[in-house]
C-alpha cells in the first residue's frame, strides 16, 4: 500500500468501472468446456484483479474507516508528531442512503391474489428485507451489486432462493447488441489451506447451466480446468446485477479528495497539539556541548559524540541550543519554547467547509445543521431534503429494474410448481412501492388527513394516515368494516333486549286489566 498517491494524481485504472461485453455471435459457438473459453475466461477474470478490484478494495476502505491518510508518506523529521486520523464519512453517507431508501420496506402490489401471495412468501423464506438492505450497502460503496437466484434441493418442495455475491469476486459479461442482455456471470475466488497453499475457482453461470472451474495449487502450469456442469431452470441467467447510476458509482466516491483533505487537517492538528506539548526548549548564548569528532563512525552510523549527534541527542531530549558565543558582542543569554503559530479560527472555518462539500456533493443533509430541526413545517422540510430525494427517484427506479428481474427469474421456477396463475405477464403487471424513511411531523400529518377527508375516497385517506399508523389502506378498511358490523350487531342485540322487555311489560299491564273488568 505504501505506492498510495494521497491527493496527488488519478486513483483508479481508466477501466476501472467499465462493463464487459463480448459479441453474441461468438457465445453460440462456444464450448464452456474447451480450452478456448477457458483462455478467454482467465483473460476477463485477469482485466477485473488488475483494472477494476483496486477501485472496489478502495472504496470498501473508506466505508470501513480504513482512509488513504493512513497510507500517506511518512514525515521526513522522524521525531515530529506523524498521527493519523481517519474520518468516517463513507459509512455515516452509506447509512444515511441505505435508510433513506429501504427503512421502509419495499411493497408489492399485484390484482392477482396468487401472484401476490408467492410473492410475499418468496420475500418471507429469504428474509427479503434484510437481503435488500445488503444490496442497497453494496451499491452505495460500489455503485454496484450482485446477486444469485437459486433454486434448493433441501427439500421436496423446490424453493426459490437469494445470496448476496461480493462485487470484488463477480461481473458480468453482456452482449453487443442494443438491449445490452446479459451473456454469463462470473464468480471467482480463492481458499487458503494450513498447507501454506491455495486453490482457485470459478463458476460461470449462463441463461441454462452453470460451469464450475478450479485450479489446483500442483497443477499451476495448466491453470483453469473444466470441472463440472449443473442445469437450471431460470430461463436466464440467474445473476441479478443492480446500479447505482448510469456510471455505476458509489455515493461518496466523488468526495474521496475532500475525505482526504478533511483528514489531513484532523491529522495535522493533532500533530501541532502534540508537538507543541513537545515543544523544544531553545537556550541561546549557551556554548556548544558537540566534540569535535567524525560524524560517522566505521560501521556507517552517526557518532553520538559528534556535533550532528549532539545535536540529535539534544533534540530528542526537546532542547536545541543556539551557540553564538564567537560574536564579539555575545548574546544575552535567554531560554524560550520553539514554537508553531496555529489559526484556529481559520482551520476550524475550513474543515466546516469541507464537511459541507462533501455533504453537498454526496446529496446528504447535515443533521448537525441548527437549521435542520424538527420543529420545522413539512415544505421546509421538502426543500432541505429536495437534492436527496431527486437522487433517491432515480436509485428506486434502477433498483425496481432489479427487483423486477429478481421476479421474472422466480416465476420459471414457480412454474414448475405447477401455480399456473404465476404465469410471466401476471408478474410483470407487479407494481413496486417505495417508501422514504423520513421523519413525520404528526399534528401537521394528521391536520392535512383532516383537510381532505370527504375530499377524496376513504382508502386514499387511510394511504395518507398510514404514514402515522403503520397500517395498509386495505387493511385498515377491513378493520374498519369489522368494527362496523360488531357494533352493527351489538346495536341489534340491544335493541331487541328492549323489544323483549316491553313485550313482557304490556302483556302483565293486559293481565292486570282483563281482572280489574271481571271483578
């Protein structure tokens, strides 16, 4: 790590984040299992180790605190304060859009009540929640994310399952052709054994099979080999790749600079702190204590007794003595402490400005802001939260694409099942609900519900209110259809508990005539 360029040149390969492509018309020809393929395997799995996992190590150093400051060249004076003091922007950026977007959970929404209900028991059996969270994670340190869509044998009951793949071990390979379809993905990774030797694999995952490879450490000079094939049934190739933008980046990847600078200045005010706690004690009009001794001695050291060794000595101890008893005058002899000048006003005035450019240019509002309360109407609110919610519409639509994918590759197993409502046009018509996870100012949410009731329909009220609730519209509609009809039969036992009791009254007041007449 030591050749890190800190503030100084280009950081990533110019291919770093670039999409691999090959043509169609050669991938129908293929044998995945030919030394060809294997050649042109080892080529693309060379470009990605050596153009694009440095940017993906990177990035995930940052998320991780692990910054380029502590990489950065060591000071030339070996006995000055050198700390290093790294900031923790990348991750508190990756929470904030990871909560922003998905602290809500994302919602189905589909006519067909058989669709929706292998969808919600497909999002139940793979914690779908939790896995969206994983992806979303990924996208914001890579600006990119994979996952696999996989069937189970555990059982009889054939299941349809997700896994999180790590981006620094998987790509994929698309075709030349306008709609830019995927043409196989890659996953490679090595395991280390107690016997000081490793071995390499690979899994090539097309739209019908997947091709497994592996290297053994004994067999270098043959690299790759065809190991095994296993058939699926997705109808597609059942890696799943997310974007975080068109140039699939990560949110605080074009903030890495400023990251840098912010650090620097924490660093290097800890330096003058510490070095001006180990401030030098000057004593001027003091005669000079070096020998007039070689400065090395045979072995190539500097000689302690030496004036360049004094002098180190000296400086070690936080003394330096200035000799200027030769002047004819002399010196009045004195003592003070070397010292720097530190602008803290100024230093604190330009990490402020940095903190606000990152939070600026990553789209992140500033929670420490005095402005930025809770007291604040619902507009205002809109307005400081505008540039993160235009930024959000666009990640929600590229990670719809995603889902929707997810589901149309879950549909061809769910097929097999024999669920013949689960057909691949009824999933299309599948509408994906996002949610902002933001703070509500209930008295004006609850005020604005009010205002429009009566308006517009009882369910788009209670989509309004479900924001205070928690509660679906449809839900709460049939909790309030229940309420209905218990109190509906309540009233009617009541009222003919009445009607009981006065029958029973008017015929003892008919009694008690009928004897009066006949005495």
């Amino acid at each position: 790590m030591n050749d890190i360029k800190f503030l100084k040149g280009t950081r990533f390969h110019e291919n770093a984040n670039t999409t691999f492509f090959m043509a169609e018309i050669d991938l129908e020809n293929i044998d995945f299992q030919s030394k060809d393929f294997i050649e042109q395997l080892k080529r693309f799995i060379r470009r990605h180790e050596n153009e694009q996992l440095p940017r993906l190590l990177e990035l995930k150093r940052y998320y991780l605190g692990d910054n380029n400051i502590n990489y950065r060249a060591n000071k030339t004076d070996e006995d000055a304060a050198d700390n290093r003091i790294a900031s923790d922007f990348g991750k508190y950026i990756t929470i904030f859009e990871q909560g922003y977007m998905l602290g809500k959970p994302v919602k189905y929404q589909n006519e067909n009540e058989t669709v929706l209900e292998e969808i919600k028991n497909f999002a139940i059996e793979n914690n779908e929640e939790y896995h969206n969270i994983l992806i979303k994670t990924d996208l914001s340190i890579y600006g990119r994310a994979y996952e696999l869509v996989y069937n189970s044998n555990d059982s009889e009951d054939i299941k349809v399952k997700l896994a999180r793949l790590d981006p620094q071990q998987t790509f994929l390979v698309y075709d030349d052709t306008i709609e830019k379809n995927s043409l196989f993905a890659v996953r490679y990774y090595s395991l280390d054994y107690e016997d000081n030797k490793h071995r390499d694999f690979a899994e090539v995952y097309t739209k019908d099979a997947v091709y497994y490879y592996k290297n053994d450490n004994q067999e270098t000079q043959f690299g790759l080999r065809y190991v095994d094939t296993e058939q699926h049934y997705f109808n597609g190739v059942p890696v799943n790749e997310y974007s975080n933008n068109e140039d699939r980046t990560g949110d605080y990847e074009n903030v890495l600079d400023a990251i840098d600078a912010y650090d620097l200045s924490q660093s290097e005010l800890a330096n003058f702190q510490q070095d001006s706690v180990d401030a030098m004690l000057v004593l001027q009009g003091n005669p000079f204590t070096g020998k007039d001794e070689p400065t090395f001695n045979e072995q190539g050291d500097i000689n302690p007794n030496s004036a360049l060794g004094t002098l180190k000595a000296l400086k070690r101890a936080r003394m330096l003595i200035l000799d200027d008893n030769p002047n004819p005058e002399g010196a009045q002899p004195s003592a003070y402490y070397l010292k720097k000048e530190y602008d803290a006003a100024g230093a604190e005035e330009y990490k402020k400005r940095l903190v606000s450019d990152i939070l600026r240019f990553t789209f992140t509002p500033d929670t420490t802001d005095q402005n930025f309360s809770g007291v604040q109407s619902g507009e205002s609110m809109k307005y400081k939260l505008m540039a993160s919610d235009n930024k959000r519409v666009t990640q929600e639509r590229l990670f719809a694409k995603g889902l929707m994918r997810r589901l149309r590759l879950a549909v061809n197993i769910w097929g097999i099942k024999g669920n013949d409502s689960t057909k691949y046009d009824e999933i299309n018509k599948t509408n994906i609900v996002f949610s902002p996870n933001i703070p509500q100012n209930t008295n004006e949410l609850i005020t604005n519900v009010k205002n429009v009731y009566g308006i517009v329909s009882d369910e788009t009220t209670l989509e309004l209110l479900k924001q205070f609730t928690g509660v679906d519209a449809e839900e709460e509609l049939k909790r309030l259809e229940e309420q209905e009809s218990s109190n509906a039969e309540k009233y009617q036992s009541q009222f003919n508990f009445q009607t009981d009791t006065t029958s029973e009254e008017e015929q003892n007041n008919v009694g008690v005539a009928d004897d009066a007449e006949t005495e």
